[in-house]
C-alpha cells in the first residue's frame, strides 16, 4: 500500500475533528475599473496548485461587484483573472474571525516577466476533473507529484463537486497522482500522470472505481 494512502486517512481525521470551527467570508472586489473578472482562485498556501475556481461556468465578476467565499480562518493565497488573462495574485492572506476583503486594481497585476512570481511557483498547467458519476458527489480531490510521500490537502475541502460539475487545478509540468473519492467513501485514483503544456483532463466514471472500492 503506498504511503499516500496512510496520509489521506489522517487528513481526513484532522478534517472531521475541525469541522466545527465557524466559516468566515473572504472576498473579492473587482476594482478594475473596466475589466471583468473571469476567475478568482483560492488555495491555502501550503498548497502547491491553485483551488477551484469561483466564478464556474460563464459567471463573470464585473466592475465593483463582490464575489464572496466562506472559508475557515487560516492562511491563503488569491489569485484573479481578468478578461484579457493577466492575472493578479495577493499571498500568504491572514484570514481572521472577521474575515477577509481584497480589492484587486490595476496596480495588483502580476509582473509575468518576474522569475519568481507566484504564477510561476503555481503553475499555469490546468488539470481538468469532471465529476461523470451520475448520482454521485465528490467530495475530495487531493494532487500531488509523484515525487512526494503525502497527498497534502483535500483541494476542495470546503465545497462538494456535483455531478457535471468541473474542478481545475494549476501546476507546473511534471508527473503527478491524483486520488479521488465520492460521497460514498468510494475511491478513484490514477498515477505517474505526465502534464505537459497542454494539461491533462479526467471525467471521472464509475469505471474508473478502484479496485479495492468494488
């Protein structure tokens, strides 16, 4: 059994032992004046790759509107979109009882030229899951490099990917495992993924069942 798997029963102990901790809001204003927004990212920082996106589908945040997360009080990266596609990312967000507001303008856009921007530590390849299991919710993604003993954290811990719901993940190239599991307990993973500049996509099926699941 690999070493993962030991790790995910522990997050997800930790996980059920502070579910009673009380959500706050962290916000995002759209301060750019003409621009839309067309995607607002959260992760916690410890995080290698970027949450889901906020703004699904063809929700836009248009000039002054608020998008609005609940979230526990922890640390947190941030990262928007606007409709050209530069970015704009505020890290290492200390979000308290009270909760958190970034107004993003024009002066936040990322240097993509930088070296060391976030963008680049994150990653800009997307990895793609479709929740295709019919009557089936997922309830945790977890991703990490192949490389790496532990999962880390469930990527959608605080929210539930229904079934024809999308979830992306950002992240650099390079070999990575993904590891699934539905409302059921049931699991789906899959291993030594090659992302490429191109991303990698998975719709998930009840044919993709682990075999210790069945």
């Amino acid at each position: 059994m690999k070493i993962k798997t030991y790790c995910i029963l522990v997050s997800i102990a930790v996980l059920l032992s502070s579910g009673c901790t009380e959500k706050v809001a962290l916000s995002v204003t759209n301060g750019l004046e003409h621009y839309n927004i067309n995607c607002v990212y959260i992760s916690r920082n410890s995080d290698h790759v970027w949450g889901a996106n906020h703004l699904p589908g063809t929700d836009i945040l248009e000039p002054g509107k608020t998008a609005e997360v609940l979230v526990r009080p922890g640390s947190y990266d941030l990262q928007v979109t606007d409709e050209d596609g530069d970015t704009y990312t505020l890290n290492d967000i200390r979000v308290g009882v009270d909760g958190f507001n970034w107004t993003v303008n024009l002066d936040h856009m990322d240097a993509m030229s930088s070296s060391d921007t976030d963008i680049e530590y994150a990653g800009q390849i997307p990895i793609v899951i479709t929740n295709d299991l019919g009557d089936w919710d997922i309830y945790g993604i977890w991703i990490s490099s192949s490389v790496d003993e532990e999962w880390g954290n469930n990527h959608i811990e605080d929210a539930t990917l229904y079934p024809g719901d999308t979830y992306t993940a950002y992240v650099q190239s390079g070999t990575y495992d993904i590891y699934i599991e539905d409302q059921d307990g049931d699991t789906y993973s899959r291993y030594s993924i090659i992302v490429a500049d191109e991303g990698y996509t998975w719709s998930i099926s009840l044919s993709d069942l682990d075999s210790s699941s069945r």
